[in-house]
C-alpha cells in the first residue's frame, strides 16, 4: 500500500493522524515501500489573464497542458514557462504540446507529447461570442500513428478548454477546416468540446447506447513515485443524477487497479449532493473519520475536480459526517467552498 495520512482506527488523541504503511486497506491500492508526494495543485481565486486564449501577457506564467503518460493515458502537466509580450497563452500551450518541438526540455520524464513532430501553429483564433478557438496546424499534423488519433484530438481539446473563456474548439489544417481527422476519421465537423470525453473506459456490462459519461480524476505516479491526476470519461448505466453517479463511481475506484489508484476509500457513503446555483455541496458519512482529523489533500481534490468537471458548478462544498471544518493534511482548510484549481500535476521536469 503506499502511505496514507488517514489511517483507519490509528489516531493520536484523536486528532494526531501519523502516517504508516499497512498493509490490507488504505487510500491507495499500489504497492510501494516509499513516501508519496502528494500531487502539486495550485488554486486560485480569479483568472490569471494569461490563461485566457485571447491573453497576450509577458512574464512568468504556468501552463497547463495534456501529455501522455508511460501507462497511455493523458493527464494534465502543469509547466513554467515565459509568456512573450506578442505570445498568446493557447497557441504557446499548443506549441509546447508538438513532439520532439522547441519546448521538449520543459516537459517532465515519463511524458510525451503528441502534436505530430514538425507541427507548426499557422495561426490561432479566438472567438469570444462563441467562446471558440480556432486553430490552424501546418502540412506536418497529419504525420502520425492513426492509433494516437484520439489522443491528439482530446489532448488538444482538454488543454484549451481548461483555459477560462474557451468552451469549444476547432481544428484546421493548411487553411481548410477539417471535418474528420485524416487517418482514422475521427469527426471534426461539429466544434470540439469536453464532451468528447478523455481516457474513455466502459463500466462492466454498459451498452453505449444507453449510457451516461462521467469523468472521474484518479491518481497515478511517475517512475520517480511522484503523484498525479489523471482524469477518466467512464461509461456507466444511464442515470439522471451524473454528479452523484459520478461521485459513486470515484470511490468504487478505477477499472485498471494496475495503472490508476483510488483516491477515497470504499466504505465511504453518500448522504446527499444538492446544487444551488454554482455551489454543490457533497455530504460524506464516514463512521471512522473523528472530528479533528486530517483528510488527505488527494481525496479533497479529487471530489472538487470530479464533481466540477461532471456538474459545471463553479465550487464545492464538502462535509463529512455533518461537519464543515474539513483541513486536509497539507492544512488547506475546506470550511467554505471550493473552487476547481486552475493547475494541477506540477510534475518535476
């Protein structure tokens, strides 16, 4: 098991939560004999201009942009950078995202990018009424594996819509709007959107035809133990509550325990989910948990990151067993609501 700050029945005057390793039950599943960084999240209150895709601000900036990992699954990777005076933040994102491109030495091991190599950016669009970025890629785009053909399309979409104020893309190439991908058909003819999906995984038995998707953020590590999130479009049984849904497919845990670990434990119960305007408030039971104790930053972050991406609330607002006065083992209070971070993943390059 790799080391968790909750333990179950192993508190220290009822507020003190050491760490061990045990063996038999945990927040994680995978094995390990070494301390867990947890994963690297930044939040922030308002928008960072230079995260716009419209922004075109010079100094430091952090950029995030969907790579794929050595298991084949994108995530988001969270890298410094300089934003030039004339750069906007989209198109310096997608650049950073060309295989092998100008800004391969930035990207953290066990990553790779995959915008074909040699993909020039040939010119970059913003369309603030439909809140659409238009990108047009040069010759070299089509120069790939058509097995990676989705992977580019939602690695692409996922990056720029995480920026405030793109809620759709579309792709061009050599100056003509695509409607399929060349190699694979993939279909452009609609604008791109989340919907699309990411990491996409079916639950045991679900016809798609009949299905509800939700997209869970599960954890994952590098070959140097570092944690991160990667985010799972599941396939479920059609439901009429997707968050709760969604919620409960987050602490049934990932399909591919070999890759993904959990980010909660199973015997974790749903009081309720209930939506007022841009706030969900998620209300756990947990008869183990003692007011006091800690909760691992990696199960609060994952509940705000899964119930944002599957209710488009803006915060959430967590209780556990009735209690509001929620820190999290990093000493990050969640008292108030919550906000979805802006960066996440800041993977050491």
């Amino acid at each position: 098991m790799i080391q968790k700050r909750w333990i179950r029945g192993a508190v220290l005057s009822g507020v003190l939560v050491i760490p061990i390793i045990t063996a038999g039950c945990g927040l994680f599943s995978q094995q390990t004999n070494k301390t867990i960084d947890p994963p690297q999240v930044e939040v922030k209150d308002g928008l960072d201009g230079a995260q716009t895709g419209q922004a075109a601000l010079a100094g430091q900036d952090t950029m995030t942009v969907y790579l794929e990992d050595y298991n084949g699954y994108l995530a988001p990777i969270s890298i410094q950078t300089t934003l030039g005076k004339n750069e906007t933040a989209a198109q310096k994102a997608l650049e950073m995202m060309v295989e092998n491109g100008t800004y391969s030495s930035l990207l953290p091991k066990d990553f790779r990018a995959l915008i074909p190599q040699g993909t020039q950016i040939k010119s970059y669009k913003y369309d603030k009424e439909q809140k659409l970025a238009v990108v047009d890629f040069s010759e070299a785009f089509t120069d790939y594996n058509a097995q990676d053909e989705r992977k580019i399309v939602e690695a692409i979409t996922w990056t720029l819509t995480a920026m405030p104020g793109i809620e759709g893309v579309e792709i061009w190439h050599e100056g003509t709007k695509l409607s399929e991908m060349p190699l694979d058909s993939f279909p452009l003819d609609n604008k791109l959107t989340r919907n699309i999906g990411i990491n996409i995984e079916a639950a045991d038995g679900v016809n798609y035809a009949q299905s509800t998707p939700v997209t869970l953020y599960f954890s994952a590590q590098t070959s140097n133990d570092e944690q991160y999130y990667v985010p799972v479009t599941r396939l479920i049984a059609r439901s009429d509550t997707p968050t709760k849904a969604a919620l409960e497919q987050l602490i049934s845990g990932p399909l591919n325990k070999k890759e993904l670990t959990a980010v909660i434990l199973p015997d974790v119960k749903i009081n309720n989910i209930a939506q007022e305007g841009d706030v969900v408030t998620v209300d756990l039971q947990d008869e183990v948990f003692q007011s006091g104790q800690t909760v691992p930053t990696e199960m609060l972050q994952a509940i705000v990151l899964s119930v944002t991406e599957n209710s488009k609330a803006a915060t959430v607002k967590i209780t556990l067993n009735g209690g509001s006065n929620i820190v999290d083992d990093a000493n990050n209070s969640y008292s108030e609501p919550v906000g979805r971070p802006h960066h996440v993943n800041a993977i050491k390059s």
